[in-house]
C-alpha cells in the first residue's frame, strides 16, 4: 500500500503546489489506486468556494488535462487538514469524470456521494443537511474513515500547507475636510487642516476637531 514519496527542492513561494501535489500523489496512489490522471494546480480566491473541479480546462501537449483550484483565502480560517480533505474532495469529482457518469456542472449526484463516503467523506448538501446530493455539497470526515488515515501519512511524508495568505490591508486615507467648532456657542464651521476660522458670534476662534 502506498508509494516512494520524493520531494524535490523548490522556491518558497511554489511551497502551496508542492503541498498540493504531494497529498494527490498519496491520496491517489492509496485510495484511487494510482488511476487518476494528472491535474493542473491553481489558487483561485472565488467567493464562498473552498475549491473546485472542472474538466478539460487545459490543453498541454495537445491533451485535455482537468484542473483542480484551491482558495488560499481560507489558509488562515482552516486548518491544513482541511485544505487536504477539500483537494480529496474535488478528487472525487475527478474520479467521477473519468470513470463514472457526472451530472450537470457543479452538481454533485448520488453516484458522487457513495464514491465520497467509500474515501471517508460524508458529503452534506449545504442548502439541506438532510441530503447527501445537491447543486452545492460540503463534507465531513468519517471518524476513523480512510480519509484521515492516509492525511495522517501526508503528514508523515512532508505536508504543511506552509504558505499562508497575508491578509488584504486597505489603504487608510487622510482626511482632507476637517470640522471646527467654537467652544463658546457651538457654531460649526468646516475646513483643510491649516484653516484659521473665527467664530462671528463670540468673535473667537474656532477649535479644529480630531
């Protein structure tokens, strides 16, 4: 059961494909018994998406190759064990479109789930947690399932999710309109940073605020 897993020197910043890579390898060698095709790795930060799968999304050597997208923007919310779980995840829909029977895009059918609960996954359709199948479908892992028993030999061999996003910081402006006030009455006056306004009741001047 299982194969030689040889990690290759890389740069920093290729550390997050390396990682993907080496948890396909495995969870394709020990669950899928090496059957699956090679995939084309990208980060995607689409909206509530955790990952994806589509089919035939690139063309290399003149050969479809499917492609397998991962939210690094949950790098920081979800532990690397659950950034694996989702590859396995979108795995399934691989193993689906090479060797089952797909429904239309996106959705996850009955013959998804089974395959889904035989790694150790059990699938949840996020618009009904009754049901198994459905447009859009999340997991959990089977306690004591294969699932977790091979993440932990990723583990062993290497995995770290190591990359973590930094989060996005907007840029905080100065503001160019500030408000004066007269300590005296209360009249309000507005102006830049370098105003000298006086209040025409009291006749003082007036206070910029902060």
């Amino acid at each position: 059961m299982g194969a030689e897993i040889v990690l290759c020197n890389t740069k920093t910043a290729n550390q997050v494909y390396l990682d993907l890579q080496m948890a396909f390898d495995i969870f394709n060698t020990d669950i899928f018994e090496g059957a699956l095709p090679p995939v084309v790795f990208t980060l995607t930060r689409k909206k509530n998406t955790l990952g994806y799968f589509w089919a035939d999304r690139f063309s290399l050597s003149d050969k479809n190759h499917h492609e397998i997208a991962i939210n690094p923007s949950y790098f920081v919310s979800h532990t690397p064990q659950e950034t694996a779980l989702t590859l396995l995840h979108e795995m399934v829909h691989h193993w689906q479109q090479v060797f089952g029977s797909p429904s239309r895009s996106g959705y996850h059918n009955k013959e998804w789930a089974e395959k889904m609960k035989s790694v150790g996954l059990q699938p949840t359709a996020i618009d009904d947690p009754e049901k198994e199948t459905g447009q859009k479908a999340t997991h959990l892992p089977i306690p004591n399932g294969i699932a977790l028993k091979i993440f932990a030999k990723i583990v062993e061999a290497g995995y770290r999710r190591a990359v973590i996003e930094n989060p996005l910081l907007k840029k905080v402006s100065k503001p160019t309109r500030y408000k004066y006030m007269c300590e005296t009455c209360g009249q309000k006056a507005y102006g830049n940073a370098s105003s000298s306004l006086m209040c025409g009741v009291c006749e003082t001047s007036l206070v910029r605020g902060t």
